[in-house]
C-alpha cells in the first residue's frame, strides 16, 4: 500500500479560514464592488488608502437549503409549550402583529433583521479599487545604476554568529568527520578482536606474551578512539547569507494644474481626487514614485504638496509655462533610460488663446516622447481653446487621453475609463 502526500503551495495566508473568505469575496464581488464605489465618493484624499466596512442585505446572503414538505403527520417537540397538548390544533400566526411581516405598529421592543458587515481590510480594498484597470503601456524601464540590495541564502560557510548555526548540518559533518577519521583504527581494531579469539584457542609457549602484546595494542586502539572529539570547530556550518542587486523599477509622476483666478476650490478638489487615484494607482505597479507638484498662472513654478493644493493666485494663464518647467526638470534629473515618467495635467481649460497652439506644439515634440502616459482632466464643461488643441493630439498619440470631470462624482469614472484594461468594460 502506497502513501500519497499531498502538499499545498499556494500563495495564501497562514489564516486557516482565507479560503472561504476569498470565496466569499468572488461570490457578492458586484455588493462589495458598489461598496467600494460609494466609500470612493464620501472619503476624504488621506483616507483614500484603508479598508472599508462593507455592508451586504441579509436577503443577498440566503442560501438554497433542503427543507421538509407540508403534509403527513409529524410530532414535533415546542420547548416552553404551557398551552397545547397532544391532538390540538394550532392557529397560523397572523401577519403584521409581530410575525415580522411587516406592516404592523411600531414596538419599543424585540429585534430586526440587520445587513451583514464585515471589514474589507486594505489590500483588498485597493484590490477591488483597481481591479480591472491596468497601466497602458506598462513596459517598465529598469534601474541599473543604483539597484536594491537584497539578501538571498548563499549556501553554508564555516564561520558566521551563533544566531546562524546550522545544527543538522554541523552534526552531520561531525558524524563524517568521525566516521572517516576512526575507519582505520576500527578495522585494525576489529582484526585484533579476531587475532584475540584464535590466541585464545591455541595453547603454545609464544601465546600469553602474544595475547598480552594484541590486548595492549587494542587498549591503545579504543583510546584513540575515544580521543576523537564529538563535535570539532571545524565541524560547524553556518548559513550564508549574500547581498546581491535586484533590478528596480521606479517612476515619476508629474502633476500640473492650473491656479489661475478663474481655479476654485472646488476645481482644485476634484483635480486632487484625480491625481490621488493616479498615484495610488502607480504604487501597485511600481517600486519607488516620486512626485512632482508644479503650479501655474502665467507663471509655473515646482512646489510642495501643500502650496501645490491650497495656496492661492490671481491673474491670467500661460499653460505652456508648466510644460517647458517640466520638459527641464525631466531633462535635469528624471533621465527616461531610467524612469518611468507619467504625467497627469487638470486645468478649468481656459488659456491665452494665443498660448493653446505652442502648448500643443510643446507635448507633441518635447513631452509625450518622454513619457509613458499623459493624461488631461479637464474640470469645466465649455470646450474652450487648450481643450481643441489637445483633441488634435489625442487621435493621434495612443499614450494621450483627455477627459471631462465637472463633479466629485465623475472622477472615479474618469479613471477607470482611462486606465481600463483592453475588453474590460469602463
């Protein structure tokens, strides 16, 4: 009779119960997909990134069940029973009067039927954020001057700290040594034992000065046996442990926005959620992201997050000011050899008209041969100057999209619609 193993090496987790709760997910993934959806809206940008309270109705959750048909006669046991004996009749509940049916008066007592919840932890709340979006060119262009170090099990060495000993190995290289060292001895020692059994039959004058000779040399045998030491310096192993380079990838996202008088908050929030989703987006795809705020009236100039989003300016528009500052930055300290550079631009559309020619001219040449992916948000309706000039390029560049998004509401769908994978519906 043959015993079968079998062995499991899926990537799961230690949990025992992670099967059914990833079944669980793929069977009401459109309750928690809708979930997601509504927590995307009502959250703030800093908690964009954490799990989530999913709630699904308790009628969703109802299962298909074998169940005993009506008829026939059955005894049944009512535990509590103070009213009926064997053989009375028991009247149907009417409905609304408690039965919960509905459609009765209020009570100050009892309980409903509440929604299940669980909590959607963070990983699997990006998951199912991101699920069937997918980075459109997504040829990732590797680091090879400073890579990452990493440290990767090299083997046994013979010397190393005690917290890396390999005991069985050591032993067994002890169990060698002694095994090679006592061979001879052993051998000798076993004809001697021999050579005792014959002197000790034979009966000559020569035999007790020749046993006595074979005793003492076998005495000597068994001590230099005993001499071999269990365990030697020599004997132990440790495990090795080699730093070598890991190939990273790392990617720059740059995002322009227009804070011209005619950018109020509430244009400036939804290119926040815009360039949020973008970010959180490329860190499932890339090892290290930097980001690049640079800000623009008829000036641009680089800054931080925070005077990125809230400081404030008057005055006209110069777009292509943000593009030729970040044309220089690209070529000062973001090589494409070595980064992955997207861009992501979110202005109201309005732009000295005689500026929306040259900032097409400036993409078409300078940035988008830079870039992996360059997208534009514009948040106002009317299609003004800068808005026709990037349709021209948009029919044409296949790593160029440019959409509307005028409510917070539309943002979500914005994204998934730029960043869909092939086939997938938006």
């Amino acid at each position: 009779m043959s015993l079968q193993q079998i062995i499991d090496r899926r990537l799961s987790g230690k949990n025992k119960s992670i099967g059914n709760r990833e079944r669980f997910l793929r069977r009401h993934k459109d309750q928690i997909r809708e979930a997601v959806k509504r927590a995307v809206d009502g959250r703030g940008i800093r908690d964009m990134e954490r799990g989530e309270d999913v709630h699904i109705p308790k009628k969703d959750l109802n299962e298909p069940v074998f169940g005993h048909g009506d008829g026939g006669v059955r005894e049944v046991v009512r535990p509590g029973n103070t009213e009926y004996v064997k053989g009375d009749r028991v009247a149907k509940p009417k409905g609304g009067q408690g039965g919960g049916a509905g459609g009765g008066q209020a009570s100050d007592s009892g309980e409903g039927d509440d929604d299940f919840v669980f909590q959607l932890s963070k990983e699997e709340f990006m998951q199912v954020f991101f699920d069937d979006l997918a980075l459109p060119n997504l040829a990732r262009t590797t680091l090879a001057d400073t890579p990452e170090w990493k440290s990767h099990r090299a083997g046994y060495s013979s010397d190393g700290t005690p917290t890396n000993l390999h005991v069985v190995r050591s032993m067994r290289g002890a169990l060698g040594r002694r095994i090679a060292l006592g061979m001879d001895k052993r051998r000798e020692l076993h004809e001697l034992e021999a050579r005792e059994q014959e002197l000790l039959k034979e009966d000559r004058p020569e035999t007790p000065r020749l046993l006595l000779e074979t005793r003492s040399r076998m005495q000597h045998l068994r001590e230099r046996l005993k001499a071999i030491p269990f365990l030697d310096p020599i004997d132990l192993r440790f495990r090795s442990r080699v730093r070598i380079p890991v190939p990273t990838t790392r990617a720059v996202m740059f995002c322009l926005m227009d804070v011209s008088g005619s950018m109020d908050e509430s244009r400036k929030d939804l290119a926040k959620r815009f360039f949020i989703l973008l970010y959180l987006f490329l860190t499932r795809h890339y090892d290290k992201i930097d980001v690049v705020f640079i800000r623009h009236h008829t000036q641009a100039q680089e800054v931080d997050e925070q005077n990125f989003f809230h400081a404030t300016e008057t005055g006209g528009t110069v777009v292509s000011s943000a593009l030729v500052l970040m044309e220089q930055i690209i070529r000062e300290r973001y090589s494409p050899t070595e980064w992955n550079i997207y861009g992501a631009q979110a202005s109201d559309g309005d732009n000295w008209h005689h500026d929306s020619g040259r900032c097409r001219e400036l993409l078409s040449a300078k940035i988008l041969p830079l870039c992996r992916y360059f997208a534009y948000v514009q948040v106002a309706e009317p299609e003004q100057n800068l808005w026709e000039e990037y349709v021209k390029l948009a029919d044409d560049v296949p790593h160029f999209a440019m959409r509307k998004a005028v409510e917070a509401s539309q943002i979500y769908p914005v994204f998934r619609e730029l960043f869909k994978k092939e086939g997938a519906p938006a």
